[in-house]
C-alpha cells in the first residue's frame, strides 16, 4: 500500500468505527463528521496529503526495503547521518503545519516503533516469538502508513499505592486470564491523545514497576486496533466548539483530544504482545531500545516549530500595535529568541554527535535531547505568559468574525485599527495570540507541554542521576592536587630555606 493519502486516512476511519464518548453520548457513524473531530481528522489529513506532494516526494517518504514502494519517512531506521536529517527535516515539515501544535502527530509513535523494531532482540529475550511480533508490526505498521495512538500512565485513583494495592486490582489495566488466542485486559490506562482517530493504540509501560510477583499482571507491551471489541475511548471536553478558523484559528483545527482507555476484557492476540510479565524487560524498553531517544528527536523538532510559531506571533503583535521600540518588550522578545536559538543548538547537536547504536541504527545523541526535554516544559509557560504581557486588554478586546461583518463593523474598523495594519488583520491576529495563549485550547497546550514526557521532578531525578558526573568531579579533584602541588612546590622548604 505504501504512504497514505488524507482520502485514504479518513477512508480508514470511517470503515472501522470504534468506541468513543464524549459529552455523554457514544459517537455513532462517521466519526470524521462528529463536531469534535471533524476538523482535527481533516488536518491530520493533510499531514498524508503533503507525502504525495511532488515537489517533497524525496523530503517526505522513502523506498521500502520490504515493498519497493514508497512510505512515510518517519518509519525509517536511519543508517546514517544524512537518513536522520532527512527525518528530521520530514518532521519539521509536518510540525510546521500546525505550528507545533499537533503534539502527537504520527511521527511521533513511527519513529519509536522503528528503533524497537530494531532492537527486536531485546524483545526475544522475553520469548522468541515477541522479537518476530515487533518486527512484523512495524513493518504492517510502515506498509499500511497507519497513525498510532499510545497509552501509558495508570488512573489518578492513588498514587501512594502500586496497581495491585489499589481498591480495585482492575482499576489499573491488567491481564485477568490467558487463552491459547492471547491474553484478555480488563481496567483503564490514560491518556490517549489522538486515540479516537487513530488506527491502532500501542500499549506499552510507563511507570516503574517495582518487580514483585504482584506486579507481573501489569507488565505488558502490546499494540491493537481501535475498533478491537471491548475497547472504549472516554474523551475529555472537546475544545473545539465548532467557531470558525477566524474566532478559533488553533482550536478550530488542532485539537488533537486525549481519552482515557477502559480495557472491558479485551483480547490481544498472541501475534500483537511484544512483553509479557518481565517487569526489568518492561521498565527498560524505551531506554535500552533507544525509542525515547527517536521520540525526543521528534519532540526537539516539534518544540523548535512550536518556539518558530510563538516568537513569530509576539514579535507580530510588538510591531502592529507599535510597542516594539519600547525596552522592555525588546527584552521579553529577546527572551523567546533565546529559547528558540536554544531549541536549536540541542537539535543540532543532537543530530551532529548522533552514532551508530549497538542495534545499528543512527541514533542522535542522547545527552541534548535529554536537556532539551527537560528544559522546555520549564520554557513553554514562560513563552505563553509573553504572548498575554505584550497582548495585554488587547487579548480581552476581541470582537467575533460576525461583529466584524456585522452591523457593527464600521466601528471595529475605525477603533481597532493597529499602527501598520487594519481592523481586520490585527483582530484576527490577536486572535490567534489568544487561543494560543488564554483559550481552554490555549491552557491545554500548556498543560501538555508541562507534562509531555511525565512528571518534571522525576525526569529532572533521571538526568541527574543518569548523567555522567564523575568526569567533571575528577576535574575538580585534579584542579585541587595541582593547587596542593604547587604550593608545595613553592614552599620556603622546598626552596632550601
């Protein structure tokens, strides 16, 4: 089949309806008409659509080693430096799209899915047959072009208990039994983001398990698709409310949804288990095959689109309503250009420093990506909290596109004029700096950056722990002996005195 067109996408979705609620109602028929996700479908779409664009069929896809046709450039196992810039421009384009604001656009899980693929030994070592699973589903995954979905974290019931000691054992997801057709689960996972228009969900552990006998029926890996019977998406509000590109030009477009995943004793089929009841296998995996490292390339790139988007609507709003001269606004202006240049020299670096890993794929290297996935959800806020400080009542001052065309037209055009710019464009620019910035689409995106790769202190915990410090205390220890040294050496009694 090879890389998908956006008919083809929503063609997909159509054919294979699945369970989700939302606003209290299950979704019947098309889901790519419902209001929550009629136009999120139609923008990820265009994310397909821009693969079968011949002016970027080399940029965006690549020749199949298995088919001989072409697929996403996102599923490529890159062999060189030259494969990883290519994916990493391939991802640029697609985070442009949206400005950064597709979080978890399909590349995301690709990219991932490849390096385990990779490390298919790394699965075996479970059982044999889990090494072959992996390997066919990502090449079904890369031959069919399929958008993947992913849930990882347990219910917010209570925190300070494991999964077993919570007061329902099924609150958790949890194998219940196993069949000679697979294993059967039954509890819930959050969170889902893109889950009700995906195609598949990928089922994988987040959470550090601590071993225990008890804890065996909670280690898994698994992917299935989203029509599988007895999976249930429970959707969160929807925040696109059905306004126009002009009053809502993000939510209106990009509002991905996030769902929490109820099990209802689901069958998995053998074929589809990548892990099972190895909980050191299962804690290791995204580290020892390398995905959260191709996540996080991914996730760099988005976050240097995203930064792209948000200077270019501050440094838009200084210069229209004319304030871009003042000090103080050049200063928060500079700011972003920081944050951005920042982004930047860890993707760079990343890319420049990347190596062959012990599976043999080109891996970027770890260290930047790390620092810049740590360093960004402390940034983002700060770069929403510029946009509303340089917006100010001009962020409150919004007319509607039906004021502007209606009645009272006349006067939003003479009193909401900007210095270079006329009612209109500053409006509708102001309204983009507000659904960034103010809007329940707005705040969700920066509770999602807050959030992206889990909780910030335990990441925080991570690098620190697992960066190499011993070099640079062996620096100090040597600087301390040279100074020792040279002190004795000058000494009254080494002189003879």
């Amino acid at each position: 089949m090879g890389a998908r067109t956006g008919a083809e996408y929503l063609r997909g979705l159509r054919e294979r309806p699945r369970e989700v609620w939302i606003h209290g109602e299950r979704v019947l028929g098309d889901i790519t008409e419902h209001p929550a996700f009629k136009n999120i479908t139609r923008s990820v779409a265009a994310l397909y659509d821009m693969q079968h664009d011949p002016s970027l069929r080399d940029a965006m896809t690549f020749v199949s080693p298995s088919s001989g046709e072409r697929v996403g450039l996102s599923f490529i196992q890159p062999r060189s430096q030259d494969d990883l810039r290519r994916r990493s421009g391939m991802m640029k384009r697609w985070a442009d799209y949206s400005g950064g604001f597709i979080g978890r656009s399909p590349d995301y899980l690709n990219a991932g899915l490849a390096a385990m693929a990779a490390a298919s030994d790394y699965f075996a070592r479970n059982d044999p047959r889990f090494g072959d699973n992996i390997k066919r589903y990502y090449e079904y995954v890369r031959e069919h072009d399929l958008c993947l979905t992913h849930t990882l974290i347990t219910p917010q019931v209570n925190r300070s208990a494991g999964p077993a000691r919570q007061a329902d054992p099924y609150i958790v997801a949890r194998v219940v039994k196993e069949t000679d057709a697979g294993i059967v689960v039954r509890g819930a996972r959050m969170l889902a983001t893109l889950g009700p228009i995906a195609d598949e969900i990928e089922v994988f552990p987040s959470t550090v398990l601590k071993g225990t006998e008890e804890d065996a029926p909670y280690s898994f890996a698994f992917a299935i698709p989203c029509d599988t019977p007895g999976l249930k998406f429970l959707c969160r509000e929807s925040f696109d409310y059905g306004r126009s590109h002009f009053d809502h030009p993000l939510g209106s477009r990009f509002e991905e949804m996030d769902a929490v995943v109820v099990f209802d004793d689901v069958l998995v089929p053998w074929e589809r288990v990548f892990l099972y009841q190895d909980v050191q296998l299962c804690n290791g995996v995204f580290a020892e095959t390398n995905a959260v490292v191709h996540m996080a390339h991914q996730v760099v790139v988005k976050n240097v689109a995203k930064t792209e988007f948000i200077f270019g609507i501050a440094t838009s709003i200084a210069d229209r309503i004319g304030i871009d001269g003042f000090q103080h606004v050049q200063e928060k202006l500079a700011e972003l250009i920081m944050t951005l240049e920042t982004m930047r020299a860890f993707l760079r670096a990343a890319e420049a420093d990347a190596a062959v890993d012990r599976w043999g794929v080109m891996t970027p290297a770890w260290a930047p990506l790390n620092a810049a996935r740590n360093l960004f959800p402390r940034l983002y806020p700060r770069m929403i909290e510029i946009i509303q400080q340089l917006g100010a009542s001009g962020l409150m001052a919004l007319p509607t596109e039906a004021d502007i065309h209606g009645p009272i037209g006349p006067l939003i055009d003479r009193y909401l004029q900007g210095r270079n710019v006329d009612a209109y464009n500053r409006v509708k620019l102001f309204r983009l700096a507000w659904d960034a910035s103010l809007s329940a689409f707005g705040a969700r995106q920066v509770l999602y950056e807050r959030f992206f790769f889990g909780d910030p202190v335990r990441m925080a915990g991570a690098l620190y722990t697992s960066y190499p410090k011993e070099p640079y205390k062996e620096r100090i220890q040597a600087f301390l002996d040279q100074v020792e040294q040279q002190e004795t050496a000058t000494s009254p009694v080494a002189d003879g005195e």
